[in-house]
C-alpha cells in the first residue's frame, strides 16, 4: 500500500509561523528602529532555530503523551519534568493579560476619535474590564470542546493576524517608498546596535519570547515523510518568513511614530490610523480595530484550551489532585480552567493597582519571559543530557552534526536562554516602569511563587491521584522500564 502524503515544506512552515506569529509586541522593538532588524536576526538564530531542531529531535525520539514533561522526565525524573509542564502552561496563564491589553485597546480604537480612543485605552479600569469579560468569554467557548471554538480560531488567524500584518508591511514600506518623511535613520550603520547602551540589552531580552513556542508545533515533524531533509528546509523557511513578518512590521510602526512617543499597548493601533490617513482611507482604521480585536479572541480561546489539555494528561496519570482533573460531560479540563481563571483575574488587577497600564504590561510580559525561559533551559539541557544518556534511542529526526552538532546547536540555545533570562529582571531605560526596586521585586516574587507552587503540588502527591484508565495509557518512562527489568 502506498504511503500517504505526508506535510510539505511549506505546509509544515506555515504551521510554524502560525504558532509563534504575533503583532502585538511589535512597538516594544520599534524604539531600536534599524537596529531592531539585528536583533530579530540574533533571537532566530541562537534561539527559534534551536528551540525547533532540539524540539524536533525530542518529539521524534519520544513521542509518548506528556511532551516536555516527558523529555525533561526522561533526563532528570519526574520532578523536573513536572515543573516543565507546569511552566509551560503557568507562562500561557501569565501571558493571558498581556495580550488581552491588545483587545481591550483595540476594542477602544473602535471609536471614531482617536484622541477620545487612546485616553480610553489608558484608564486601568476599562482595561480590566475588557480583560476579564474577554477571557471569561474565550473560557466559556472552550467549554463546548473544540466544535465551538474551532471556527473562531481559524477565521481570527486570518483576519486578526495574517491580513493585518500584510497591510501593516505594505503600506510601511509604501509609506517609505514614496518619500515622506519618516521618524527613524535608515542607514546602513545604523544596523548594529548601540552596545554601549546597556538598557538595549536589557529590553532585547524580552524578543525572545517572540519566538517561543516553537516546541509545540515539533510535533507535526512526525507527519514529514522525510524529516531529516524536509523539516531543517520547513524550519528555515519559517524562520525567514517570521523574521521577515517582524522586521518590516516593526519598521512601518517606527516609520510613523516617533521612538520617543512609542507606547506598548497603542502604538500598532496607531500607527495603523496614520497610514489609513496617509492613504486617504481613515475609516479603515475602525475596521482593522475589529479585526485585531477578533484576532486576540480567537488566539486566547486556542491558547485557553491548548497548554492545559497537555497538563490535564500529566495530571491524571497522578501529579494533580482530583479536584483539578474535573472534566464536564464534553471532557474539556474544567478544573484547570477554573484555576487559570482565578490566576488571571489575580494578575490583571495589576492594571489598576500599578502606577500605568503600560507598566503592568511591562512587568507581566516579563515575568511570562522568565518563567517560559526556565522551561526552555531544562529543555536543553534534557536534549543534550539523553543524547549522551540515551544514544540508541530511535529519533527519527537528530540535530545535524552527531553529538558536537547537538552541543553546538543545545548548548548556543541553553546559553542564549541563561543570558536573556538573567537580563529579564533588570528594568528597561527606554520603559517607565516606576520604582525599578518594586519592578525588580515583583517579578523575583512572582517567580519564585511560580516555581514553588508545582514542587508543593509534587511533594504533595497521593496514589489515589491517579486515574486508572489514564495511567494505564501513560507509557513509563524509560529508566522506569530499565529499573522493572533488573
């Protein structure tokens, strides 16, 4: 019988992009202008491709239920895969404000007067208020399993992200093109960054967190007929693609809004009326609002969903009380819902309680960068740990280069995460973010309550934890296997 077709290299980019693409951090990056350019490069090259070939071998080698609870697990035991897991889906939940800020001020560039519009997208309160009406919203939807939520992902990815961005890149580069004048120096020495300048540093360090993510689409890589050849192609191509998307969007944003006038949660929504005005089309810019603000609903009800069906299957195969293993009659992970809930209704009073929205912005983007960069580091180093551990371990896809190509391509992600992540607690010059002592400390706090929480739940454990059905399909880990034959 023949085989059949199985994902090509465009399709399996495009997979990729779609898992990591996202317009709305693009003004935090407009304030280096050019130099933003080089510092897109530099993450795809010591981060997104290795978190793609390290995933890639991973998802290939182990392919069993749990993802990096099982790769972290098979290197380090239980415990530190537990903590991976948990990081990954903690991270989304942190990350949920965030791009619910992008709604809510969308959502207030509805209205036909702009000045009216950003003074609206400022007041905390009307933050919050969107933040949890939309979230609670995306919550309900995920309720009904993937029948009435799956429509709403698919259409928001096209008309929240793929046509905006598409707009956004032509007519910036149109804007420029036809000579007017633009508020960032596009000359060729003006690539390289200032490095001198330790704040540049410091605010670079969040645009990794533009290229995470990755590790989840890997998995596709199983469904490439030919992956040693095909994914590495899928990989490059998506990685151009996203640097592309970044680049230019972020430079149409610095070519209309001066980098000292750049504010996190406005500037693309802004930079968007200018170019409708530019082309003589303003009330185009209501329309895109509406758009981006359908786009950030159908990204929360994938991502409200997605993280937490990973940690639901860790769970009941014993690591999460009963209590958070309640399905309702459609099997969507109710009980981990309910406490993500909770979780993000805690955050997003930030937004009133802190001096801006736009440094509660800044400090919960930053506390998602920490804690998903722990996770990425234990990654890492699980890949290089089993491939010296576990050579003879079928991997239909392996890092190019035998085990100095895996310590190259491992080690340069392992050391760009431990930079990025040290560099991730120091507040950025070019960002107000109040006292920078309260800033550092709250995110110190914030992570260590993170961290902490999934080794109490682990130290706390009970046989009666487990489901048995789920149990039985939860395959041992290898060196549990290893201890059975001895």
């Amino acid at each position: 019988m023949a085989r059949a077709a199985g994902l090509g290299v465009f399709s399996l980019a495009m997979i990729n992009v779609a898992a990591i693409v996202s317009l709305r951090g693009l003004p935090a990056e407009s304030v280096y202008g050019l130099s933003s350019a080089f510092y897109y490069l530099f993450a795809a090259l010591f981060f997104l491709i290795p978190v793609s070939l390290v995933a890639a071998e991973l998802t290939t080698g182990w392919p069993q239920k749990g993802g990096v609870f099982r790769w972290v697990g098979e290197a380090f035991g239980t415990r530190a895969g537990f903590l991976a897991i948990w990081l990954q889906w903690i991270q989304t939940t942190i990350w949920f404000p965030t791009v619910l800020t992008f709604a809510a001020v969308s959502i207030a560039f509805i209205g036909p007067n702009q000045a009216w519009d950003t003074a609206l997208s400022s007041n905390s309160t009307y933050v919050l208020c969107i933040v949890l009406a939309v979230y609670w919203l995306a919550t309900f939807l995920n309720l009904g399993g993937m029948r009435s939520s799956g429509a709403i992902t698919k259409w928001g990815a096209l008309l929240g992200t793929v046509i905006p961005a598409a707009l956004l890149i032509v007519l910036g580069m149109a804007y420029w093109a036809f000579g007017n004048p633009i508020d960032i120096s596009m000359h060729a020495g003006d690539f390289l960054p200032d490095f001198s300048n330790f704040n540049n540093i410091v605010l670079a360090a969040s645009i990794f967190l533009f290229y995470a993510g990755m590790e989840m689409s890997a998995v596709h890589v199983k469904d490439v007929q030919n992956p040693g050849r095909d994914y590495p192609a899928a990989i490059a191509l998506a990685a151009i693609i996203t640097v592309c998307i970044f680049v230019f969007g972020t430079l149409a944003i610095g070519f209309v809004i001066p980098g000292s006038q750049i504010n996190l949660v406005q500037s693309l929504l802004v930079a968007y009326d200018k170019l409708f005005l530019w082309i003589g089309m303003p009330w185009l810019g209501n329309v895109l609002a509406v758009f981006l603000a359908f786009g950030v609903l159908a990204q929360v009800v994938a991502w409200v969903g997605g993280p937490s069906k990973g940690l639901l299957q860790v769970g009941m195969a014993g690591y999460l009380p009963r209590s958070l293993q309640t399905r309702n009659r459609n099997g969507v992970q109710v009980g981990i819902l309910i406490l993500q809930g909770i979780i993000v209704t805690l955050l997003a009073t930030l937004f009133v309680i802190l001096p801006s929205v736009q440094t509660a912005y800044q400090i919960i983007s930053q506390l998602t960068i920490i804690l998903y960069l722990i996770m990425y580091i234990l990654m890492f180093s699980a890949a290089i740990y089993l491939r010296h551990k576990e050579p003879g371990v079928k991997r239909t896809f392996r890092v190019p280069g035998g085990n100095f190509g895996m310590w190259v391509v491992a080690g340069v992600g392992l050391l760009s995460s431990l930079t990025a992540f040290f560099f991730s607690f120091i507040p950025p010059g070019q960002i107000p973010v109040g006292s920078p002592a309260v800033y550092i400390g709250i995110l110190i706090v914030g992570a260590l309550i993170f961290v902490a929480i999934p080794m109490v739940i682990y130290s706390m454990r009970k046989p009666d934890w487990a489901d048995p059905r789920a149990k039985a399909e939860f395959e041992p880990f290898g060196w549990e296997n290893k201890k059975l034959q001895r």
